[in-house]
C-alpha cells in the first residue's frame, strides 16, 4: 500500500513538475517601451519575413495571389499532419485585429499564442525569435493597415500525440532558445544584417535544413539542404559545399550571383528558378539592393556543411 | 554563298522536324537547352561580365521565340518524362491538367520575346526586357510546370 502510494505522489511530482517545465512562456505590455511604428521597416519585414507567403489567401496560380488578403487558409503538410494556416489579417474577429502588440511580440518570440496556448513550430518562430523588438513591433503595425478579411481556417489535422499542444512545451524546452540576434563585433555591419535577415525574419534555414525526428533543424547541418518541409523535392545546399560546386557545371555562385538570384529568380547557368523558390523570391525582390547584398555576403561565408544526400535519380 | 545558307537552313529545318515527330521530348529539351544557353549569354551582359552586343541580345529574344512557338506542339499526351543522370529536370504531370494555362504561357512567351526584340537597343533596355522575361516567363512556368530532382 505504501509503495504505490509513493509511485503516486511521484508521477504526481514528475507531471507536476512538466506541467510547470511546459508553461507557455509570455511578453507582458510592461515590457514593451514606447514605439513609433516605422511602416515601412514594417513592410521590409513582411516581406524578408515571407509573411504572404503562408498567410495568403491560396490560389492555384500562384501568380493571382494577393499579397494582401492574409485570411490564410493553405494546406502545409508535414510529417505530422497538415496544418492549415490561420488568419492573421487585421479582422477583430477572425484575425489579429483583437490582438495587443505584446500578443504579436509573444507569438514571434515565445510561439505563444493571445489564448496563452502553444503555438506548433509549423510558425518559424523558431527563426522570427530572433527579430528585433522595434522590427516586430513595425511588422505588426504594418500588418494592421492592410484589408480585414473575415473567415477561419480549419483545424490542423494532426495525428496524435502530435496533437497535444502542451507537448510543444517539452519541444520548446529542447529546440526554442536563442532569443534576439546577437551582433558579431568582428564582422562588417552588412554582415551582420545579412546574418540578421538570414537567421530571422528570412527564416532561411528552415527550409534549407535537414531536420529530425521530432521536425526540428538539425543545429550541424543547418543550411545543409534537406527534403522539402512540406515533402515536395529536395531543398539544396546553400553553405559553400552546395554553392562552391553547383551543378554539373561545377559554378562557384559569387555574392553578386546570390543577390542578383534573389532579385530575379536567375542563377549562374543563365536558368530561372523554379519551385518553392520562385515563391521565396517573390518576397525577396521587395527588398532593397543592400538588404539582398547583406544575405549573399552572410550565406557566402558560411562554414561549409555536409548535408544530407539527396535521394538517388532513378 | 546565300545558296549553302538556304541548304544548310532547309537541312537543319528538316532535321528538327524529322527528331519532333519521332522524340518530342528530346526536341522539347534541345529547345529548353537552347533558351538556356542564350539565357547564359544574356546573364553574361547583364551583369557586365561580357561586353554588350546588340546581335547577341537580338540571337537570345528570338531563340526565345522559336521555343515559344514550337514547344506547344511537343507535349502530346502520354509523354510525360523522368529525371536522369545528366538532367535532374522534368515535366510536371501538372502540365497536363492545365493545358489551357500551360500553352497560353507559351503563346505569352513568344509575344513577350518578340517585343523586346523590337524594343531593345541598349545594355539598359536589355537588362529590363531580359529579367522581365525571365522572372516572368521562365520562371512562372517553372514554378509551376517544372520538376526538379536534386
């Protein structure tokens, strides 16, 4: 009788003890001091951020989608499930429209949503935890003047225990911390805004990264190239191994190469992109020239990686 | 001299022809290949790696427009094709549930090269019809119509 009663109180301990570990973390107002918005450092992060990208309403032609109308809606399958996107246009009832600015903040940094419930890591917050205060702030005062669009997406079809968003807590404990970017005193200004725009809002690695079981980027391949997240193709190499020996023409991309690429979707053999990149590139080509030439300066000085190898032609 | 040119023309026509009827996809991918190698060309004065050369600019926009007009015929059904060792590309299955959408880009393709055939003059004028077209053209078409096997 005393034995289980101690068996119990220690599972009784040990859930209390994760229910505490899985909290789901928040930014109070408090911590917000006072903020001009700057609309149009908003507008560049939504663009670097890719927010349309997801949050859009989805056409089949990807060419009539209208930037603007953020009711979400897409499909993202993974191997977890399928989520559907939710509506992050300004709709008060739907959208974000009801939310603070520490809602937004709280969402990008701690993945948490204005329900104080997890948020799944299908939301790179992952990356955008890394954004700066002041550009998260202007992205949601940017996101607030575009057009309310009223209607929810469905809810994520996700397999169990997947489905449990209290287990992100124990996800977050192992893969979400870092906080804001950190400058690197030895390296150039347009170094560190390209390391900035890459590791944040761009979100870059989470495509371009293989990632394990539990869908979180492997830290030692990270840009390393991987299987598409949403299972379609392969995602290439983007350190020096994949960008050094590109194709079997063996082209070395230069940073003029990368920044040119990222402005018109052509690559060194005189090809366009095609693919989920061309999507990326839609973003990319918002931005300025000296933003693109920042993200070619970082990605060019990237350790080299060996990623995983893509699956054999048939 | 004028003569040998017809020949040799009349010859090369008919031989394109000739691999058209018997292997549209070699014909289609000899076409893509093409675009591709004026496309490295056209890179090239772009981003003033190569000198500017009007003939040149004018030999790109109207390979772009040979491709364009015979590339609709080369995707009869049934001629789906997969990736090999020497190219990682493919035609999506897409094409053939969207083939309205899919030969209207052609037929766009062609309308947009032919107009900067007409229009370009300059480094300046090139670069803009150049990547105009190809963010466009190829790559619209290739987001949606192009497999790539890494």
């Amino acid at each position: 009788m005393r034995k289980l009663t101690l068996i119990a109180a220690a599972v009784g301990l040990v859930c209390a003890l994760l229910w505490v570990l899985t909290i789901p973390a928040t930014v109070p107002a408090s911590a917000l001091p006072p903020h001009t918005p700057d609309f149009d450092n908003g507008r560049t992060m939504f663009n670097i951020g890719g927010c349309a990208s997801c949050h859009a309403t989805p056409n089949k032609d990807a060419e009539k989608i209208d930037r603007t109308r953020l009711s979400g809606g897409l499909a993202l399958q993974s191997p977890f499930g399928t989520f559907y996107v939710p509506n992050i246009s300004p709709d008060p009832a739907d959208g974000i429209g009801g939310w603070s600015e520490a809602d937004f903040v709280t969402a990008l940094w701690k993945g948490t949503s204005h329900h104080g419930r997890h948020l799944f890591p299908a939301f790179p917050y992952t990356s955008y935890q890394h954004m700066e205060l002041a550009d998260v702030r202007d992205l949601f005062a940017y996101l607030k003047t575009l057009p309310p669009v009223s209607g929810r997406a469905r809810r994520h079809d996700l397999a169990f225990p997947f489905n449990v968003r209290r287990l992100v807590g124990l996800w977050k404990v192992l893969y979400l911390h870092g906080g804001p970017f950190r400058r690197d005193p030895s390296q150039s200004p347009q170094w560190n805004r390209g390391a900035y725009l890459v590791n944040g809002p761009g979100h870059c690695a989470e495509c371009h990264s293989p990632r394990n079981f539990l869908g979180a980027i492997v830290a030692s391949e990270r840009f390393a190239g991987g299987p598409s997240p949403d299972g379609k193709g392969w995602v290439p190499n983007i350190t020096p191994v994949g960008l050094q020996h590109w194709s079997k023409e063996d082209i070395a991309w230069s940073a003029k190469d990368i920044a040119g690429f990222l402005d018109d979707g052509m690559n060194p053999a005189g090809d366009f992109a095609g693919g989920a990149m061309v999507e990326t590139i839609r973003n990319t080509s918002k931005l300025d020239a000296a933003d693109r030439a920042a993200i070619a300066a970082y990605i060019v000085s990237l350790p080299p990686r060996q990623g995983p190898k893509p699956p054999p032609k048939k | 001299m004028i003569r040998t040119v017809f020949a040799v023309a009349a010859v090369a026509l008919g031989v394109t022809a000739a691999i058209a009827q018997q292997d549209p996809i070699a014909a289609r991918k000899a076409l893509m290949k093409a675009n591709g190698d004026q496309g490295k060309i056209g890179a090239a004065m772009t981003k003033g790696e190569a000198p500017f050369d009007l003939e040149k600019a004018h030999k790109v926009f109207a390979t772009f427009e040979d491709a364009a007009a015979k590339a609709p015929a080369l995707f009869p059904e049934n001629s789906t094709d997969q990736p090999t060792a020497d190219d990682p590309y493919s035609a999506s299955p897409d094409i053939w549930q969207n083939l309205e959408d899919f030969k209207a880009r052609f037929a766009k393709f062609g309308a947009d090269a032919k107009a900067a055939d007409a229009s370009v003059k300059d480094l300046e004028s090139f670069k803009a019809a150049f990547a105009n077209i190809g963010k466009n053209n190829c790559g619209g078409c290739h987001e949606k119509y192009r497999l790539k096997k890494s």
